[in-house]
C-alpha cells in the first residue's frame, strides 16, 4: 500500500544500511510475554494524552524525546511501529507512527498486521532483552501535520475543509464518549459539521489477520464522505490514535492535505466553550 507500511521480512531480514528498532506499543505486561527479537517496549507512544496541562504540544515533544533517548534511539535508526493486531489496539502503532513523523523522524514504518502478522508468518517471539544504551535524540515538530482546537474552530463552516470523524459507532452517534467508558468525558456527541468514516473500514481481514485495505478500496471509502485527493481534511478521533491510522491510510492513497487534530475529543469534549452536536443519532 506504502512504503510506510511493512511485512514482517523487513524486520526478519532488515535493508543493509542503517538500524532498525521495533518499537513494542502494548502494555508492558503483554510485551514481557513476548515480543519481536530486541524490540524496545514504549507504551506511552498509545497512551499519553496530549493535553495544557502536560504542556501542549512542546511538552509532548519534550517527553517523547526523552523516551526514545532513555530506549537508545537516534535520529537516523529505521523505525517500525508494531501492537498485537491493527483492530485491537485503536490502530497505536499507528498513532505511534503519526508522532515520530511529527517530531521530525524520516525512517518510520508500521507492520502491516501487527503482531498477527508476525505469528502468521511463522516468526517466533521471544523474551525481552536488557536495556539499551540511552543515546541522544533531537526533535523538529512538524506543525503542517497537527490541527489544534483553533484550527478546528475556523474550520467550522468553511468551505474547502472536510472535519472527519473516524471514531467507532457508540462514539459519533453519540451514546458514548470515549473507548475507556461512556462517560468518560464530560460531554458525547460530534464536532459540529463533521462526516464520518469509522476506522475499521479501512480494514480488511486477510491470511488470517487484519491489515489495510488497498489504496483503491481506501479511496473508495474516503469518496463516499466526499473526500478526493484534492481535499482538505482535519481527521479527529478520542485521542488521535485512530486518526493517525485514517491519516496514514489518507497519505498513502494520495490524499495529502491533511492534519490530524491529535488531542481530539478528549480535549473538545472537555472545554464547555466549544460547540458539540448532541444529537443522539439513533
């Protein structure tokens, strides 16, 4: 589909130049279970939230630095990205995928399949090695790539700009607010004026696991919420996990034009000023 995604040969049989790392976005106690040989486990890449408090986006910037310097990551190692499968963990390596490209890192990939894919292709897992040696890493954030809560704000109304929604169904039809329960969230419903494509259309299920669909499919998809190649398009979700997955699939089908709005609708949902449609949709 893309060079940003890849199979599992291309870490059981890496290019000559440069160094690959896996970076292993589940839950450490899954990752001590087992994982791809001399992967680095950094969960935070799905769970930190991007929020004023944490310092916004700068703040952010700052920590991941420092998570990838603590795990022995440099600036010219070849990343990919992998979880256990593409639909079960709301597309995190993608989303981790989406932060390296933010921060200014070239050589990103994600496995296409996950860790299903891995398993499927007869590869064995093994038990997490040492710690690496922290190294130095330096960040440049790539702000044509984020929408914040103003950009959203502007593009209420306006003509040229497609507001996408790509949550799951209890989500945008508005009888819950969030993945981690209905009410987690001060408030449910949908950004006013957005369409909606919900993620997992972006998948298929193939050899036994789920992966991308192609570039032909994926533009289909994208054509029946009136979205073409030539599209503005501001992508949002709870926490831009499953933004960054529709954002990736969007880039890969040639779509260019488009930012994702990573702190999404836990940030939306919470400041009482923003307009919300609050229609239940059912």
């Amino acid at each position: 589909m893309t060079d940003a995604l890849v199979d599992p040969e291309f870490i059981s049989k890496p290019p000559s130049s440069g160094s690959v790392v896996v970076i292993d976005t589940r839950p450490a106690e899954e990752f001590r279970r087992g994982c791809i040989p001399e992967a680095v486990n950094i969960p935070e890449f799905f769970t930190y939230l991007l929020t004023d408090e944490n310092g916004g986006l700068d703040g952010m910037a700052r920590f991941f630095a420092g998570a990838l310097a603590k795990h022995g990551v440099t600036n010219g190692d070849t990343i990919v990205f992998c979880e256990d499968a593409l639909t079960t963990g709301y597309g995190q390596s993608c989303r981790g995928y989406f932060l390296l490209k933010y921060l200014g890192h070239r050589k990103v990939h994600v496995l296409n399949g996950g860790l299903a894919a891995w398993r499927a292709a007869g590869l064995s897992l093994v038990t997490p090695g040492g710690p690496r040696v922290s190294k130095d890493y330096n960040v440049k954030q790539s702000t044509n790539l984020v929408a914040t809560k103003e950009d959203v704000l502007r593009s209420l109304g306006a003509t040229g700009v497609v507001l996408l929604d790509c949550r799951d169904r209890e989500e945008w039809i508005g009888l819950s607010s969030s993945p981690y329960g209905r009410d987690f969230c001060p408030r449910k419903g949908r950004i006013p004026g957005a369409v909606w494509l919900e993620w997992y259309r972006l998948m298929e299920t193939r050899n036994g696991y789920p992966r991308f669909r192609s570039v032909q499919d994926c533009l289909a998809e994208f054509s029946k919420v009136g979205i073409g190649t030539e599209t503005r398009v501001i992508v949002y979700c709870f926490k831009g996990s499953r933004a960054s997955t529709t954002l990736l699939a969007m880039r890969a089908a040639g779509i260019t034009q488009v930012k994702n709005y990573f702190a999404s609708w836990n940030e939306w949902s919470r400041d009482a000023r923003l307009p919300i449609d609050e229609r239940l949709l059912i």
